[in-house]
C-alpha cells in the first residue's frame, strides 16, 4: 500500500525500511524484529531528549511560580541549562556504599526509567502510529507500573541504608494505595470504550472526551497519576526537608540523574496517558485528512495537562503520610468505586438509547455522586473535628490514622 | 529449530535457572529478585501461547503485588534471616526425594499421553482476541464458573480482612 | 510450532523446583516463594491445555484467573502470619516454629 | 428502555429512598423527604408513562405488558416472576400513583416541616409544640416538629415499595409478598407513636388481626399451587382449561377446588380490608400519626383487598352464569360485603371521632364492592375501588388538616379538649374555607350527590348491578347503607364546618400551609370527575353523551376469553337503570337532608341529638354493637386463661414438671448404685491398668510429632508419590491396554 509521506510518515518509512531490508533476503521474522528494535529504539530516545527540554519548561514554570526568573544563564532564556546539569551528573563520581547490594543496586535506576520507557510502547501517538496497539493496553500500564515500584524497592534495600529504607518503605505504602483508586478511575474509560486497547480508547472518544462522561474518574485518575509520580502535594516519599530525600538518598552522578530523569519522564507519561484516556488523544480537527495532525493535538493537550500539574506542585503545600493514606482509602477508592460500579450500571441500562441520553445520564450521575460524596466527607470532617469540642467531653481522634498505622508499620 | 523454538527455550532455560537459584540462594532479598525473575519468564511463556491477556495479567499480579508484598516482608522481617549457614532444614534430601520423585512421576505419565507428539499450532489474530470476551463472558454467566467466581472473590475479601487483622499490632486502645 | 510437551515439561519442572523449596527451605518466606512457584507451573499447564485443544472452551483461562484470586489471598495471609509469627518469637524459620511438639 | 423494563422499575426508587434514609440521611430531615418525595415522584412518573401505554393498548386484557424472568428453580422448572399490567393494574397503578405522591407532598406539611423542635418532645410521642417568642416578644405556642421526621418518611417510602410492587406483580406469590410488606408497614405506623399505650394496642391489634387473614390467604396460595402447579395470574385466571378443572373437581361441603381456593384467598382480602368480622382493626389504626398513615391504611392499604377479590373473581365465579343460583364463595361474599356495608355504616352514624366515622365508612364502601363482586358486578366494583380511592383519601386529608387546625387552635387556648371530636368542632368553614371546599366535594362523592360527583357513578353502578342481577336483598340493604351514608356523611359536614364555633379552639383554628391544602385540591379534581368515565350506556340523556370507556377498559381485564366471565349484560335493562338511578337520587339527597336537617341547630359540645331519639340504640351503635368487648370476652381472655392457668400452671408445672421430678429422682437413685457397686470397683481398677500400660507407648510414638510442619508435609507426599504409583500400576495390570 503507498501513503503519501506528509499524511503519515511513520507508516510510510515503515513500510519502506520494510521492502527494503525484504529486498536484502531477510527473513520476515527477522525484519518485524529489527523494525520493533529501531521503533523502539527512536520513541525511547525521543522521549529522553523530550525530557530535557520539560526540565527547562518545568524549572522556568515553577521559577515564575515563585516570583524567580528560573534558569536564565545558559543560553537564550537559559535553554541550555538542563544540557549543563547533565554534563555536570556525567561528571560526578560514582559511588557504591559500603555493603551495598551491587545488582540491585545498580539495577534500580534503571528499571525506574525502563519502567516509565515502556509505557510508551502502547501509546498511540497518532491514528495508527503506535509502537503496539494491545488489546490490553490499559492493563499493560498498569503492569509496567508495578515495576516502577519495583525499582524503588530495590533501590531502598540494596543501598544499605536505613533512611533509603524507610523511604523506601514510605514510596511503596503510597504508591501501592493510590494504585488502587487510580485502576478503578482508568476502568472507567475502558468499560465506556469497550475495549483496553489505547487506540480504541481514543476512537471510541469521537464526538465526546471521557472528561465531559466521566469527570469524577478524571479528577481521581488525575490526582493518584500525580501521586504515583509522587509530586507535590504527594511528594512526602522523597521530601527533602521531612526526610533525607526518601530512598534515592545513596544514589550519586548519573544513577541519581536516572531517577531524576524518571521522575520528570514519569510525570510527562502519566499526562499523555490523561490525555490519551480523557482528553481524546489524537482527536482534532483535519485528523481524518492529516493523521500526523494527530501528534500535534496530542502534544497540545498533553502540554496541558502538564501545564496542571506543574501549577498544583507549585501551589499545594504537602499532605502528611496519613493524610495522604487517609486521602486515598477514605475518599478516592470509595467514590472510585462507586463511580465504577455506577457507570457500569448505567451504561448496561442505556444499552441502545442514543449517544446524548447516555451522555446527559452519565454526567448527571456523576454529578449526584459528587454532591454526594461532597456532602458525607464534610459530614464526616465535622464529626472528626468538631468546632470547639463540649467541656467534658474527650476530644474526637481520627481513627483513621492509628489503622493505616495499624496496617502499614 | 524456528525462531519463536529459540525464545522458547532461552525464556525456558532462564526461567528455571531463576527457580532453581529461588530455591538455593542464600540471602533472601536475592531469592525474592530471582523469583521477580522467574515470573517475568512465565509471563514470557504466556506470551508465546498466545495469552497476552495472562502475560500481563502475570505482571500484574504476581510482581506488581506479590513479589512486592514478598519484598516487603523480607524486609520487615530482615532481623531474623539467618543468611548465612544452611538455608535448608536437617531433612532437605527427602525434600529432593519427593522432588525427584514427583518429576518423574509427571514424566512418566506424560510420556504416555496420547498427546506427546502434538504441538500448538497458531491461532490466528481474532481467536487470540477472542479470548477476553468469551473469558468475561464465561467468568458472570450463571451457567458458567460465576459461581467459582464469586467464591474466589469472597475468598480474596476475606483474606484482606483475616491479613489485615493478623498483622496489625495489638495495641491497647484498639 | 512448539510442541506441546515442552511447555508441560518446563511446568513440571518448575513445579518440582517449587515443591522442594516448600519442602526444604527453612525460611518460611522462602517457602512462599515455593508455592508461588508451584502455583505458576499449574497456570502454565493450564494454558497449554486450553491452546491444545483448540482454544475453544474457557475452563482453562478462567481457572487461571481464579487460582491468581486464590495466589493472592494465600500470600496475603501467609505472610500476615509470618509477620505475626515474627512479631510473637523473633524467628521466621519454618523449623523452629515448633510449638505443636509432641 | 422499553415500557416493560420501565414496569420492573415501578417500585424500586421508594425502596432506595427507604434504605438511603434509614441507612444515611435519617439525620438530616430535608435530605430525608426530599429523598422520600423525590422516589415517589419518580414512582408516579413511570407509573403514569405506563398508565399511558397502557390506555393506548389495544385490546390490553388479551395483552397485557408484561415482562417475565426466572426466579427460583423448583426442581426441573423455574418458578417465574414477573410483572405485568392489564387493565386492573393500570387502573390500580393510576390511583395508588397519585393518592401516594399526594400523601408523600401532604406528610411534609402535617409533620410540621420548619417548625421548632418541641420544649419537652420526645421519641414515640406525637409532639406537643413548642414555645417562640414572635417579633413583639411575648411567648407563643406553636406546633413542633415530628421528633422521627425522618423514619416517618422512610416507613411510608417502604410502604409505597410494597405497594406498587403489589400492583405491577403478574403472579400471586409477589403480590403476597408486597402484602406482607404493607402488613409490616402498617404495623410500624400505626404503632409509629410507640410510647402511647393506645397506639402500641393498635398496632398489635392490626397486626394480629390482619394476619389471621393472611394465615388463610397463605393457605390459599399453597393450595393453588399444588393444584394448578403455577401462580401466575395468567396462567391460572386466563386459561378456561385449568379453571374448569378446578372448578369441576369437589372436594369437602359441595365447594369445587376453585371455591375452596378462591374463599381461602378471599378471607386474606377479609383481612386486609377489614371487612366483618375481621374489621376490627381498622379503626383503632387511626391511632397513627393523623390522618397520613390512617389514609394509607384506608385509602391504599385495604384497597389491595378488594383488588385481589377482583383478581380471583374468576376463580370463584367461574361456570356461574347470572340468573343462576350464587355458588357457596360468591353467597359468602356477597354477604360478607353487604353485612360490612349495612353494618359499618351503622356504627359510623353514631362516632364523634372524625376519623373514626371515615375509617367505618371505608369498611362500608369496601363492603360495597364486595358486595357487587358478589353478585358478579366486577365492573362496577373495579369502577368504586377508582373512585373511591380519590375521596377517602381527599376526605382523610381534609380530616387531617380539620384535626391540625383544631390542634393549633388548641395550642392557641390552651383548651384540655379532644382535637379529634366534632363535637367540638364547628363554624370552621369560615376559618379554613380551602379546606371546607373540599372537604364537601369529597363527601359529597362520598353520599353519591347525583351527577356531579365521581361516587354517584361507582355506586349507581353498583346498585344497578345489584339490582340487575336479581338480588333484590343485596340492592335494598345497599340503598339503605347508601342513605346511611349520605346522613353521617352530612353529619360530619355539618357537624364540623357548618353553624357556629362550639368551642374557642375551634373559633381559632386556622388554614395549614399551603404543601398540605395543595393535594387535596389536586385529589379533589379527582373525587368530581373521576366518574365521567364510567357514566353508563343507557344512562337517560348524559350516557349517549360518551361512550362507557371505564367499562369499555376493563371489561376483559380479569379473564381473557371472556366467556370464563359471567356474561353480565351491562347496557341492562332501562327499569334496571332507571331504577337504580331513582334509589340512588333519594337516598343520596334524602340522606343528605335529613343529616342537615338533625345537626343544623347543634349547640352543645357534648350531647348528640341522636342520643335521644334512638336511645338504647345509640349505646349499641356508639360501641359498636360491642364486637371488641365480645372478641375479647370470647378469644382474648379464655387465651390468656388457657396460657396461664391451664397451660402453665397446671400442665408444665403441675403434670409435666411432676413427671420429670420423679423420673429425676428415680434416675439418681439407680445412678448412685450403679456408682457405687459396679463403676468404682470395676470399671476403675481396669481402666486404670489399660492407661498405665497406655502412657508408656505414647512416650514411645512422641518423636514421630515433631511439629515441623515440612516434615509432616514430606511424609505426606512420600505416601501420596507410593500410593499414586501403586494404584497406576495395579490399574495397568488389571486391566492391560
């Protein structure tokens, strides 16, 4: 089949590099291999390089945020400076605590960035350049997810300390609770689309984004993907000022520049995945004459949802352990649930009513679930802190705390 | 001696190298590692027979939680590993000898299965895809396994509340 | 084209491997680790036996999703345990957990 | 969503709104009647879109909208529920839909929503006002919240479940399901002001009278069940085959099957709707909280009765034709209905409670269409049950709303006098003329007024039907208990609103707010021209006007083919029409005259003229021929005699205690000889020697138990791994290739 090239380049190269490693004799296993190899090859190395220029954006963001210039030396408005970092992490010295564990010490970073890499395998970039389209996309993240937490697990044991440890400890108890809710709010799509493949997903968004049908699984998937990424207001598992930086503590040079990079690739995926899940992906105007349109709608809303999340790290102060832990099992896992449950329900009730009915129902049910929810966490709020406790009375204590604690020490 | 043959046995050969160093090596945190290891091999198999579904589903469960949970209890409990002297009780050659036996128990009957000889043929791209629905199907329809279903689920509850409870600390005001 | 023998030899295999680390590890987590291993080798048989014949019928598929239920509530509970185990005696080995003595 | 899901959907969002307020909301009470309000709302919604449908159908008793599924496997086959509306339904669905929703906006009012909380309320009592102090400062007593605002909403929320579920159920085991429910429902409201002793006895009383009903009715759907295997109304009314099997095959005191089954299920309806002589209940369940509950009870509640009545109608009038001697389940209820009608209109006559003479004049028109069932009138039974419904319970309402201006009135005065007797009421016309209004519409329509009102229509109808059918009895004690009817009803009007105050209460009474004069507007819109649909064909002048579409629509509800029905030619005979038309036109005005002309001048706030002039026996009617103090001469008192003395004293512990004394005594005897001459001597010394010989062998086998698990396990798996291999190979052998 011949595409012209400035209509969908991806296919067209692929197609070419095809026939012509064909045309050298190779055998067609080989050539899928080989091509998956240099597809994968180029997204990774694409992202990385995208990361970069993010760390600028981002330290130039949050500098404004602060009342700062931000970066302003290196270059035009200090656009080199992140190049600067990393030839200085290149430069430092490597160091291997004493008993450390050194496989997995030195296998930690690495997973943490492989693990955030991957995900990238199954997004869809525009319609049909994706470097897989699983059927089980959805899943796959969170698959890939569970290694992320891996890496960070190694990386508190092996490093031989007890503060790393601890934060370890802490980044996992976290990570593994907003887990939870935020696989509940990413099923929500997937029940609506029918289907766990990403570029499914996006189809099935045509004439309405999943945040206009589903906006309390938005909000939820939002704020846990911001918590898996653990940034502010979530970034009590590596707080600098609370505790020595949490697990990464013995980590130096470019291992410790691998986490860095992680974390800021991380929290660019996890807003790509929104954008995939509830902004509509590639969906624009002329999509269907230009695909590759696609990439720049998806970088658009992508830059959004960034935008968002930068402006939360920047403006929320920091959530206590147990308020994060009491934030994610009280509040988020329930109303997750229940919006899964509801939105299952009716969407089995609606069956072959029209997109709008379905649509119109959809919100107005989140909507009472919101006000709902809304009116018991007050409720329950004011009967955990009451106003100015009765003489005579004990004061109220948060059960909550003492059974996370319970749970998790 | 095709190209997926040769996946096969390079995932085969690593995933019973990481089982059997699960079962040998000394310090635990390297045994939880291997066992990482080793599930991510039988994800790989899943793969090869075409069960993308439980590959991942592989990844999911059993290292997203449970090798983690495993970690987490070596680590909780690391003041008690004796990692260093004999990782295995007085009575390990008996071990052996049921092990061996076992195997060679599987292997007799195996190779007289009428069977032996077969060997998966493909399946072609919708079969492979029509594994989800017919399973979700299979898995909530009275006249199917929604029965095991349910026990299984109501088994999972139970064990979070049974686990929960175990573990916690007793502490006098609760 | 793999034969279908290969894969039920590499399960048993493994099963085997699991069954003695449950058999003779001391560390009570280890042999977890066993059974978990154990377990992945009746998946795999599970599997082939659906593909061998004919990836028709879903018993296999769905009696793999249930024995991952059970998987997890018996690491769940077992290592629940093993920490209150530890809590209450300060050893985690299999052996010295011996309070049914005769 | 097509109209059958819709019709499954009926009656579920009352029962969430029940479980949201007693599980979540019963704190806040605006949450809570906005949840309550907002179920039956939506309730009235589906059910008038299904009322629609309904109307529209073709042909509906043929087909009706019904939608089945599987629900309990009784052997090899699938006990099946399902719902289903014909024309009976529909029409039920119309008036419970409404008389619901209004009661649902009414309570609101009447349980004094945005009121203060009481001085001294408590739980269980009604509440007893409390003290504001208004702009100028003086202290003022105004009435106070209903201290269990919230259940009261979640009790009627259940209710409204049970009882469109009754309605829209297709067979008899879900009706009885929802039956049982109101049963409850009615236990807890009436009961709903625990603390008063008098409540608590009605409750119980309700309750265990109605179920003795229920106990028969039971006993009927068992023994359907057995016969005809199935309790779908289709299957069993609608199928000519089945109904002639049961109704030719005998069995005890010449009644067919279908007889005995058909009375069993009809003393349920007895029961439920408080006919003679298990109408007890019914008025002392005006003890609930006024006049909401004892609307659900008389308006909805006891309808349910004569709906099933009319739904097993077939089963008891099958193969009877009309002109034909009335089989034995027919004679008993025609009598039955007739005796209740007479009977309760009666005693309404002579009660001053003004929700007392409501409740007996609902067991006089309830006895009138099982009266008109009797005698095979279906139609104009189903056609009262309409009507009816929209003026008892606009005429509950507009009692409530006298009783809440006479409590205000109270609170005003601080008068010690009973808000409920009109004896001390009158004159309220010109204080609350809203309610006067249409408190005379609904009785009008109650007496019949001719033409205009809803009631003239049903119970023309009925007499006609009455009279048609030959029954010259039946037509005469009807058109009696007709200008009974007319004179207390005229009584109460007269009583209450017409001439002068006759107490300061009374003078101070004022309109209620407007949720609660609103329904009744709305119900009496209904209680005028809810007759019009009925009027019949040879209704001189109007009935060439309009077709009889009521007739027209539920003709053919109960059995499809007709033919099961007794042919009941309907456009009767002009002298039946005429005639009926005539009874009716003097005793509803005569009735209505002579109660105007008895209480017009009435004075005294304590004597009744009647007293006088009928003398001995108003004593009996004002007791109500004494049936309670009978009842509990007769079934109360002898059991607690048999419980206490005769049971319990003599039988367990002078007989059966004596007994067990001796038996006790004697065993302890034998046991001590046997102790001390076999098992000490004997058996000791033996066992002693065999556990001394024990305890070594034991020490010997200890190592075995070593309490390591893995060792346990490897023993385990030897034996298995040895047997496995065993029984392989004996298998082989034993059975080569």
């Amino acid at each position: 089949m011949t595409v012209e090239w400035f209509r969908d380049p991806v296919n067209f190269i692929t197609n070419w590099l095809n026939q012509f490693l064909l045309g050298w004799g190779l055998p067609a296993g080989v050539v899928a291999f080989l091509m998956n190899l240099i597809g994968a090859g180029l997204v990774a190395t694409g992202a990385m390089l995208f990361c970069i220029l993010l760390i600028w954006y981002e330290r130039k963001l949050y500098g404004r945020i602060q009342d700062r210039l931000g970066p302003n030396r290196v270059g035009p408005w200090g656009i080199f400076q992140p190049f600067a970092d990393m030839l200085k992490i290149f430069a430092k010295e490597y160091i291997t605590p004493r008993g450390a564990d050194v496989i997995p010490y030195n296998l930690a970073p690495i997973l943490a960035v492989a693990a955030v890499l991957l995900i990238w395998a199954v997004i869809p970039f525009y319609n049909g350049a994706a470097g897989a389209n699983l059927n089980t996309g959805a899943l796959y993240i969170i698959a890939v997810g569970g290694l992320g937490e891996l890496a960070i697990i190694l990386a508190g044991i092996a490093s031989n300390n007890k503060y790393a440890l601890l934060g370890g400890f802490r980044a996992i108890a976290l990570l593994l609770s907003y887990e939870v809710p935020m696989v509940l709010a990413l099923l929500v799509p997937v029940l609506l689309a029918r289907s766990m493949g990403m570029n499914d997903i996006v189809q099935a968004q045509g004439d309405v984004w999943y945040i206009v049908m589903a906006p309390i699984a938005a909000f939820i998937f939002f704020l846990t993907s911001v918590a898996e990424v653990g940034r502010a207001p979530f970034d009590i598992i590596e707080a600098e000022s609370e505790i020595v930086a949490g697990f990464n503590i013995e980590y130096s040079g470019l291992k410790f520049g691998m986490f860095y990079v992680g974390e800021f690739l991380h929290a660019f995926t996890v807003s790509v995945l929104f954008a995939i899940l509830f902004l509509g992906g590639w969906r624009g105007p002329f999509v269907d004459q230009v695909p590759v349109l696609g990439a720049v709608w998806l970088l658009v809303k992508t830059g959004v949802t960034y935008f968002l999340i930068i402006l939360l790290r920047g403006s929320m102060p920091r959530y206590r352990t147990d308020q994060t832990m009491s934030l994610a099992w009280k509040i988020l896992t329930p109303l997750a649930l229940a919006v899964l449950v509801l939105t299952a329900i009716l969407d089995k009730a609606l069956v072959g009513s029209s997109d709008l009915v379905r649509g119109l129902a959809l919100v107005g049910m989140n909507l009472v679930v919101w006000f709902i929810a809304s009116r018991l966490s007050q409720a329950s709020y004011r009967r955990s802190h009451p106003v100015e406790p009765p003489i005579g009375h004990a004061p109220v204590i948060n059960p909550l705390v003492d059974e996370i604690g319970g749970v998790l020490e | 001696m095709n190209f997926l043959q040769v996946v096969f046995i390079l995932t085969s050969a690593v995933t019973l190298g990481a089982a059997v160093m699960v079962v040998t090596s000394h310090r635990m945190i390297r045994a939880a590692l291997w066992l990482v290891l080793a599930l991510f091999g039988v994800a790989i198999l899943f793969a090869l027979l075409q069960a993308g579904f439980f590959a991942v589903v592989q990844v999911v469960v059993y290292i997203g939680a449970i090798a983690i949970l495993v970690i987490f209890a070596v680590m909780l409990t690391r003041h008690a590993m004796q990692d260093e002297g004999a990782q295995v009780n007085r009575g390990w050659w008996a071990a052996v000898l049921v092990a061996l036996g076992t195997f060679a128990g599987l292997a007799f009957l195996l190779l007289n299965w009428a069977g032996i000889g077969s060997s998966l043929g493909e399946l072609s791209a919708d079969e492979a895809r029509k594994l989800i629905p017919q399973m979700g199907q299979a898995l909530v329809s009275a006249d199917a396994y929604v029965l095991p279903f349910e026990v299984a689920s109501v088994l999972l509850l139970a064990a979070l509340i049974g686990a929960i409870y175990i573990a916690r600390e007793k502490n006098p005001q609760v | 084209m793999i034969p279908t023998s290969w894969y039920l030899f590499v399960a048993a295999a493994l099963f085997c491997l699991g069954l003695y680390g449950v058999l003779a590890r001391k560390n009570a987590i280890a042999i977890l680790m066993g059974v978990e291993l154990m377990l992945n080798a009746v998946n795999i048989n599970l599997i082939v036996f659906w593909r061998y014949w004919g990836a028709k019928e879903v018993a296999g598929p769905a009696f793999v999703i249930i024995v991952l239920a059970a998987a997890a509530a018996e690491v769940a509970v077992g290592l629940a345990l093993i920490i209150s185990a530890y809590r209450r005696r300060h050893t985690i080995a299999a052996d010295e957990i011996d309070a049914l003595k005769g | 969503m097509t109209i059958e899901t819709l019709l499954w959907l009926i009656p579920l969002p009352p029962l969430l709104a029940f479980a949201l307020i007693i599980l979540f909301t019963n704190r806040q009470r605006a949450l809570s009647h906005t949840l309550a309000v907002l179920g039956a709302f939506l309730s009235w919604l589906a059910a008038m879109i299904v009322f629609l449908q309904a109307i529209r159908t073709e042909k509906l008793g043929e087909h009706p909208l019904t939608s089945v599924i599987n629900w309990l496997p009784t052997g090899g086959t699938w006990f099946q529920i399902g719902v289903q509306v014909d024309p009976l339904s529909a029409v039920t669905l119309f008036f419970v839909a409404w008389t619901v929703l209004m009661i649902f906006i009414y309570s609101v009012g009447y349980h004094n929503f945005g009121q203060p909380e009481g001085d001294h309320d408590q739980k269980g009592l009604p509440p007893h006002g409390a003290t504001v102090t208004d702009e100028n400062g003086h202290p003022r007593k105004v009435p106070s919240i209903e201290p269990m605002y919230a259940r009261f909403f979640a009790f009627i929320s259940l209710f409204a479940f049970a009882m469109y579920l009754l309605v829209v159920s297709d067979n008899l085991l879900t009706l009885y399901v929802g039956w049982e429910i109101m049963g409850l429902c009615s236990y807890l409201l009436i009961g709903f002001w625990y603390a008063k002793k008098s409540a608590r006895d009605a409750a119980m009383k309700a309750f265990v009278t109605t179920r003795i009903g229920d106990v028969f009715m039971l006993l009927g759907l068992a023994y359907l069940y057995t016969q005809t295997g199935t309790l779908n109304y289709h299957a069993i009314f609608n199928d000519p085959a089945v109904l002639q099997r049961l109704a030719s095959s005998p069995t005890f005191l010449g009644l067919s099957v279908a007889g005995a089954a058909g009375l069993l299920l009809f003393i349920g309806t007895v029961g439920k709707s408080a006919q003679f002589p298990l109408h007890v209940w019914l008025p002392d369940a005006m003890e609930g909280p006024t006049p909401v509950s004892a609307m659900i009870h008389a308006a909805t509640m006891v309808s349910a009765g004569v709906y099933l009545a009319i739904r097993i109608f077939p089963l008891i009038s099958y193969g009877w034709q009309v002109g034909a001697p009335l089989p034995p389940a027919m004679s008993t209820m025609t009598f039955i209905g007739a005796f209740s009608a007479l009977f309760a209109a009666t005693i309404a006559v002579a009660q001053n409670d003004i929700k007392r003479v409501l409740a007996y004049s609902t067991i006089s028109q309830l006895g009138y269409m099982i009266a008109a069932l009797g005698v095979g009138a279906y139609g104009a039974a189903i056609f009262h049950l309409f009507t009816h419904a929209f003026f008892k319970a606009l005429l509950f309402l507009g009692s409530g709303l006298v009783i809440h201006g006479m409590e205000h009135g109270i609170l005003h005065t601080g008068e010690h006098i009973d808000p409920q007797d009109m004896l001390n009421m009158g004159g309220l016309r010109k204080r609350m003329p809203v309610t006067f209004l249409t408190f005379l519409a609904g009785g009008l329509s109650l007496s019949g007024f001719p033409l205009i009102t809803a009631g003239f229509w049903s119970k023309d109808a009925i007499l006609e039907g009455a009279f048609s059918s030959g029954h010259v009895i039946v037509f005469l004690v009807l058109a009696l208990s007709a200008l009974l009817t007319a004179f207390y009803t005229m009584r109460q009007i007269t009583l209450a609103f017409l001439g002068q105050p006759r107490t300061n209460a009374a003078a101070q009474a004022v309109e209620s707010r407007r949720t609660m004069v609103l329904p009744l507007v709305v119900l009496s819109v209904f209680a005028i021209g809810a007759g019009w649909v009925g009027i019949p064909q040879a209704f001189p002048g109007l009935g060439a006007l309009s077709p009889n579409w009521f007739e027209e629509f539920v003709s053919g509800t109960l059995a499809f083919p007709l033919e099961v029905l007794p042919t009941f030619n309907w456009v009767s005979s002009e002298t039946a029409t005429l005639v009926s038309l005539g009874v009716s036109l003097v005793v509803s005005l005569g009735g209505l005259f002579l109660g105007w002309l008895v209480y017009r001048r009435q004075s005294s706030a304590t004597t009744d003229p009647l007293q006088r002039s009928l003398g001995a026996v108003y004593i009996v009617l004002k007791n109500k021929y004494f049936v309670d103090e009978a009842y509990q001469a007769v079934f109360v008192r002898p059991s607690y005699w048999l419980a206490e003395t005769f049971t319990s004293k003599w039988m367990d512990q002078g007989v059966i205690d004596g007994f067990l004394h001796a038996l006790a005594r004697g065993a302890l005897g034998f046991g001590n000889f046997l102790r001390n001459f076999i098992d000490l001597p004997l058996w000791n010394r033996a066992f002693e020697w065999v556990a001394s010989r024990v305890v070594p062998f034991g020490q010997s086998l200890r190592p075995l138990q070593s309490g390591k698990v893995q060792q346990y396990l490897v023993a385990g798996l030897l034996a298995t791994l040895a047997f496995a291999a065993l029984f392989y190979f004996v298998i082989r052998l034993a059975f080569p290739g």
